[in-house]
C-alpha cells in the first residue's frame, strides 16, 4: 500500500490532500516540497494533512509549498471541508474545521460550494508594499495569518509579481502575504497576491477577505461585503465587526496512492 492522496483546489489555489487521521505520517519540510514540485511531485500551493483531534473537530494541518508551517488558509479550508464530506467522516451542511488559527465553522453547500467563517478581520495598522521600486500603500490585516493588502489604481494585471514584493521585516517579522487590489465597481474588487513560502497564486482565501477589509477601511468602514476576482475565479466575502465569511468553489479533482518506494527515498531528515 502507498501513501493516499487527493488533489483539489478552491479558485484553482491547489492543493495535496493527505488523509492521515492517526497522524502518523513523518511529513517532513522535504516531503512536503517535492510534492509541491510540479516537475519532481504532483504539484501544488500547498498539503492539507486531515488529523482526527481526539474527541474533537477535524484538524487541518497545512504546509506551504516551501515546506513552511502556515496558520490557516481559507481556499485551503473549502477543500478540506469538501474532502470531509466526500469521504463521508462528517455530514453535508455545517460542521467545524481545527487550524493553527483557531476553529472555522464552515457550511458545505449542496452545489458544492463552501462557506468558511474566517474569524475577524483585524487592521492592525498601515505599511508599504515595494515592486521594483515603486512603493504601494497598504492596509495590515490579520486574518489568522499576515496580509498588507494594496488597494491601488495601477491594474493588477499590470505588475510583476515574479518576485516577492519588498515589505517592513519589522512590521511583519514571519513574512507576509501581500495583495494588490483594483476597485472595479462598488462591491466588486480584482486581485493578485503574492503569498509568503508560494509565490503568486491564483488565489488566496484569507487574502480575499484581507483585500475588502482593506478597501472598506479606505472607505472609513469596518463592514460590508464585495465580490473578489482572482485569476482562478471568483469569491464572495462579508467583513463584520466580530467576524468574516468566505464563500467559493471547493473541487476535488483526483486521488489514488503515492508509489510507497518513492515517498520512503525522500527520507525523514
């Protein structure tokens, strides 16, 4: 027997799914990379390992590409809700996800879509993202991970985000996600980000709500909702004062087993 896998992704943010609930799997930082490697692996933005919490919620252990340890991530969160369902370890509806950044209560919808409750979306001040020189403004944001989102009128589309963007070390000493955001409409924002340990993805859940927190903070508001475009589609956010929902599309799109020779050549160092 190998090691089980599925492959998923929320607005095409994709991800490794490793059923574990014993947690016995030794997933190492190098593990974790080569199967991110989408020449040497199966490629993705990140693993979702699925642990059972004794007598508690499922937990989402969640590696970035580097092999880094992450707090939370929403797009990561509405597939490992999904994989639940489909696996059938929880009922179709609302349930509650375990992460490094606390309880998510999500809601697995019968179109397939899900909706997670992201906690509060914190401002915690203001910074300054670089790309190539050229300084744009941001809004600090907490979301159970770091954010400086960027609402800015030079289109997204336009930036080089091949490198990370310069940001304070002391502001954000752990790295940054960092967004850069177009206000296309009243409701309605585009955006790019450049997560920390990735890269540019396309797509991150707490970067979405991250983005409409900062824009409504441009707007002198602490609620409301807007749709987000990303390059992997669309979601739907709502920032209240105590809380924030996220609500996309979860795919599963395969499964079967990592050849078990392989898995074990990678070592355990």
């Amino acid at each position: 027997m190998g090691v089980e896998f599925l492959k998923g992704h929320g607005t095409e943010n994709d991800f490794v799914v490793l059923p574990d609930p014993d947690g016995l799997l030794d997933l190492t930082e190098e593990r974790v990379r080569v199967l991110c490697d989408r020449q040497g692996g199966l490629g993705g933005d990140g693993v979702l390992r699925v642990i059972r919490l004794d007598m508690g919620p499922w937990f989402m252990d969640y590696r970035n590409a580097d092999g880094s340890i992450a707090e939370m991530c929403g797009n990561g969160v509405r597939v490992f809700a999904r994989y639940l369902v489909d696996a059938g370890l929880v009922p179709r509806g609302e349930f509650t996800v375990s992460t490094r950044g606390g309880n998510r209560d999500v809601v697995v919808h019968d179109d397939g879509t899900v909706t997670v409750d992201m906690g509060r979306a914190l401002v915690t001040g203001t910074s300054t993202a670089t790309i190539g020189g050229t300084a744009f403004d941001g809004v600090c944001v907490d979301v159970g991970n770091p954010h400086l989102a960027c609402v800015t009128g030079t289109p997204v589309t336009d930036l080089d985000l091949a490198l990370p963007p310069g940001h304070d070390p002391v502001a954000f000493p752990h790295g940054v996600n960092v967004e850069f955001v177009n206000v296309l409409d009243d409701g309605a924002l585009r955006m790019r980000v450049h997560e920390r340990g990735v890269g540019e993805t396309r797509s991150c859940g707490t970067g979405t709500v991250a983005a409409v927190a900062s824009w409504l903070y441009g707007r002198g508001e602490r609620t409301g909702k807007a749709t987000v475009d990303v390059p992997g589609g669309q979601v739907s956010v709502v920032v209240d004062e105590e809380t924030s929902t996220l609500t996309g599309p979860a795919v599963l799109v395969a499964r079967g087993e990592l050849d078990q020779a392989w898995w074990d050549s990678l070592g355990t160092a």
